[in-house]
C-alpha cells in the first residue's frame, strides 16, 4: 500500500505513531492471547512457518509478571 495512504489509514484511526510492524505484532500477540492455535495466527499473519511466527509471540515483561503473580504460593 502506498505509505501516504497508509498513514491516512493510521491517522484516521488514531494511529498517528503507530508502524505496521507494531500493528502486525499487536495483532499476532492479541490472538495468541485469546488462544489462537499458532498455525492459525502464522497463516493469518502470512508466515510460511511457525518459527517466523514464534518471534510475534514471545511473551512481554507484564505477560512474565502476570504469570508469576498466578502462581499459587500455598503448597
């Protein structure tokens, strides 16, 4: 897509700072997050295999956060 009409996308929808890297990977990781099966999310992002795919999912800091606060301490 031409980048002034991308930017006029990305700018209409509030996206002023956005890049279509961070909008891929957003995209990837929220449905990973939702349970999405790897092979669904690599075919939908356009990855011809799962390795390229693993790389959009890696896990944030606040993701490592969030799983070591679900952690039940009492054993």
């Amino acid at each position: 897509m031409e980048h002034a009409m991308r930017s006029t996308y990305m700018d209409a929808a509030g996206l002023e700072d956005a890049t279509v890297h961070c909008l891929r990977h957003s995209f990837a990781k929220n449905l990973v997050d939702t349970g999405t099966p790897l092979q669904v999310v690599a075919q939908l992002a356009g990855h011809e295999s799962l390795q390229a795919t693993r790389r959009y999912v890696t896990p944030s800091e606040a993701d490592l956060r969030r799983a070591v606060k679900g952690v039940s301490w009492e054993r």
